[in-house]
C-alpha cells in the first residue's frame, strides 16, 4: 500500500514499531523495568517520579506523571482504536452482519463470563464490586503480539477472528469506562469538548488530501484542536481517553472520489503515521508508570494473590475469558443461518480465548478507575493483572504452538504432495517427448 513519504514514516525505527511483535515487546518489557525499579532498592525514586505533579491547577490538568500517562498518552493509542473501530464498521468485517455476529458475540460472552468471575470472587465485600471490569478487557497489541510469534502457520481466519473480536472489545471496554466510571459529568465542558470534536471532524472531512500528502498539516492544525477536545473532555469527568475515540471516529476511511487507484484513506494513513508513537512511546510509558507495584517479595506476592481482587481477577483472564468466548460462539453458531469459519477448529478458538485473557494495558487503566492508589487493593488488583496475564498468554502460547505445528505439517504435506504430482507430470511429458520423438 503506498503511503506518503517522510520523515519518520521511513525510518527503519517506524517500522520496526508498527509490527505487533516489535510494540508488544516494548510494552512487556517496560512493565518489566516497573516491576523491578518498584521492588529495587531504588523504589522511593519511581514512586516518586510516578507521583511528581505538574500541570496548570485553574484549567484542571495538574496531574501526576502517572495520571498524565494514563489520561494523556494513553488518548493516542484509543484514537487509533478509534479509527480501526470506524474502519471496520464502515468497510471492514463488521459491516457484514452475517460475518461479523460471531466474533461480536464472542467478544460480548468474553466480557460477561469474566465480570462473574470476579462478582463470584467478591461478592461478600460490596466495596470490591467496583473493579469488575477490570478482568474484562483484552490487550489487543499484546495478544496480537502472541500470535504474531508464534502462529506464522495458523489459518489467517484465526488472526482475523482475534482481531475482530479484539476491536468489539476495545468498543465495549470504552463504553464501560464511560458509563460506569464516570461519577459526575460536568454539561459544559462536555460541550465545549464535542463542539471540539466536531471541529475537528469538520477540518479533516473537508481537508483530508491536505492532511494526505502534508504530515505537517496535521500536526500543526489538527493536534491543537485535538489537545482542547481532550482537555474539555477531561475537565467534563468524562475518561479524557473517550475524547482520542471520538477524535478517532471523526476520521474518514473511505477514499476520496477521483483519486489515484490503490490511494489509501485518511485514516490508513494516519494510522500509519501514529502507530510507532503509540506503540512506541504512548503505551510503553503507561506500563512504565502503571505496572511498577511493590510485592513485598514471596510472601507479599502470595497474599497479594490470595486477595479475593486478585482471585476474581486472575479466574477471570485466565478461564472467564476463554469459557465465555468459546461457550458464546458455540451457541451462537447452533443457529441455523450463522456458520464458523471451516477453516477453524475448537482448539484454536480456545487458543483465541486464552489470548483474550492478556488483559494488561485496558486492565490496568480499569483498575486506576477502580480503586485508589493509597487502596491496599489497588496494588493486589495489579498484581492479579500480571499474574494472569503471563498465566494466560503462556498457556496461549503452548497451545497455538502446537496447532502451529500441525498446521505446519499439512502445509509441508500439501506441498510434498504437490511437488510430486509436477515431477509426475514432467516425467510423462519426457515420457511422450521420448516416445513422439523416435517417431
């Protein structure tokens, strides 16, 4: 697909960060500093960096570091959520009911089982009910990261599943974090911020070529209108990371009339130029300042696991997220009109089940909207998160890997097969050369 050329765009390094692998492992292993500084002799300065406040108080953006990463940053990575949302509605895979019902409800039972499995695990204490969304969400770049490594012979219909069913995810962990973490919602920045919105809708419809071949453009016209969207929707109560998912639906995705054959959209194209910010500095920074959590060594880690927030939440990465997404589509495909992909087999859809238990980065922001940072159960619920999801990306792993294998072998086969159907054919060939020849 061409895109337009410059700057960063070509560079080796925006490359690099584009590749789901690549993105995934910055993001493991930038929780993996956090954890280790966290538990350092060292830990009083990422505590303290994690909590450093700056901003300006009268405009409501005095934040800590933390809360700038988890509110700021992490806009950029749900505006390109965003955008993969609105492509696939208007003319990816979701606009086709009859293709897209299985993945959508799958992506809904994955949602509901989870949410039981910590409701069961807490029910006894209502102040822990908060937190059952936090087992919820799937960590897209991190399952896909999974796949990536390990599946290069899986059927694409397996990738294509765990994508689709991914982005419903994404679309109802954003309707969560709106709905049911929203406390108070102030009418007139909200306002303020869709009036924004619009405007920056409005600038990119009528723009788009601009924005097209003049990356500049964007960034001088669109981030600023972008930035105050945000700052409103922030200063509203409203999760500010709301406001990158609106920005992101304002974005067209289909091509303009009369351009070149085979020109990519706006919204490829910025899709395309923000991933490496996302998948390199965004997200990466928000495990940085998110996943640090003291353990307090073994036994702090067992406690902390044995907290009926780390129960709910580990049960319901590790098996609510797998039963409900296998058990859904099973159900949904006993009806008569709805088919699974024959390409795909139970097993691997367990496999996709398991990688929708890598919760992490959704997870994470859920559990900062759940309990406060001084909650002893704040921590725990972190804890649980890591827990799971390495428990839950490493049982996907052994899994896929051996399907991979099998997949492997058939190809080899298929491919044997083939090679000595052609050497066949060439020898009868030679055969009747031989025999026409001599005449």
């Amino acid at each position: 697909m061409p895109f337009p050329p410059g700057g960063a765009e070509t560079t080796r390094l925006g490359a690099l960060l584009r590749t789901e692998a690549v993105g995934g492992a910055l993001l493991v292993a930038m929780a993996v500093v956090a954890i280790v500084w966290a538990n350092s002799p060292w830990a009083e300065g990422y505590f303290w960096l994690r909590d450093l406040e700056v901003g300006y108080e009268p405009w409501r953006l005095r934040l800590s570091l933390g809360a700038w990463a988890a509110d700021g940053l992490l806009a950029v990575f749900f505006f390109l959520v965003g955008l993969e949302l609105k492509r696939e509605f208007v003319a990816g895979d979701l606009r086709n009911p009859r293709i897209a019902i299985v993945p959508v409800a799958a992506a809904a039972g994955g949602v509901a089982v989870p949410a039981l499995c910590y409701l069961g695990a807490t029910w006894h204490e209502p102040s822990l009910l908060r937190g059952w969304a936090i087992p919820t969400a799937t960590d897209i770049a991190f399952a896909v990261a999974v796949l990536a490594i390990i599946g290069s012979h899986v059927p694409s219909a397996l990738r294509v599943f765990l994508l689709t069913l991914a982005v419903v995810d994404d679309l109802i962990a954003i309707g969560i974090i709106a709905v049911f973490y929203t406390e108070q919602i102030e009418l007139v920045p909200l306002g303020l911020g869709l009036l924004a919105v619009c405007v920056y809708g409005a600038l990119a419809q009528r723009r788009r070529q601009c924005f097209h071949v003049r990356p500049a453009a964007a960034w001088l016209i669109l981030l600023p209108v972008g930035i105050v969207a945000w700052a409103f929707v922030h200063a509203s109560g409203i999760h500010a990371t709301v406001a990158g998912v609106l920005l992101g639906f304002t974005i067209p995705v289909r091509r303009r009339d009369g351009g070149p054959v085979g020109e990519p959209c706006l919204a490829e194209v910025f899709e395309h130029r923000f991933r490496p910010l996302s998948a390199g500095v965004a997200v990466p920074l928000f495990a940085l300042f998110s996943a640090g959590v003291a353990l307090g060594g073994g036994e702090g880690m067992a406690a902390a696991l044995a907290d009926p927030v780390a129960i709910g939440v580990v049960l319901g990465l590790v098996v609510g997220k797998p039963v409900g997404i296998v058990a859904t589509t099973w159900a949904v495909t006993r009806l008569r009109s709805i088919r699974l992909d024959p390409a795909l087999r139970w097993a691997d859809l367990v496999g996709v089940g398991l990688l929708g238990g890598i919760g992490f980065t959704v997870s994470l922001l859920v559990t900062e909207l759940s309990f406060a940072s001084a909650d002893p159960r704040h921590g725990r619920a972190k804890v649980a998160i890591l827990f799971g999801s390495v428990l839950a990306a490493v049982l996907a792993a052994i899994l896929l890997a051996a399907r991979n294998r099998r997949y492997r072998r058939i190809a080899d086969v298929g491919r044997a097969d083939v090679g000595r159907a052609g050497g066949g054919a060439e020898a009868r060939g030679d055969g009747a050369e031989g025999v026409y020849g001599g005449r």
